[in-house]
C-alpha cells in the first residue's frame, strides 16, 4: 500500500494508479500505480481512476483494468 494520496482536492483516498498526459499525441493513459512519484503524471484513487474519461477529441489509454483488491 502507498502513503500516496488521491491528486483530486477533496479526496483522501490512496492513490491506486498513475495518469498520464501526452498533449502533442492528445492522449490520457492510466496504469498501475507508479512505484515513485516523479511530478510528471497524476495520482489517483481506484474510484476516481475507473471514472477519469478524456477531454473532448482526447484518446484514453489503460493500461490494465483497474479494480478493488479482494
């Protein structure tokens, strides 16, 4: 489990995947969880990671299917 939080303002949840954005390619990716946060993606929870969709003529990319842990 990470000490990283959620990058939603009003959400305390741990973060359960890294976002990644590629402006010139106009693409969002979603994957595991980076294993160090390097201030190039964001961080997000299982909830909200599940939820992200992209920005009108954006493409989304996940990387794995994200989902609750038994």
């Amino acid at each position: 489990m990470s000490d990283r939080r959620c990058s939603k303002p009003t959400c305390s949840q741990n973060a359960a995947a890294t976002v990644t954005l590629d402006y010139e390619g106009s693409t969002v990716a979603v994957g595991l969880l980076a294993p160090d946060f390097a201030g190039e993606g964001y961080d997000l929870c299982l909830r909200h990671a599940q939820r992200l969709t992209p920005a009108h003529g954006w493409r989304l990319i996940r990387h794995v299917e994200l989902r609750d842990e038994p």
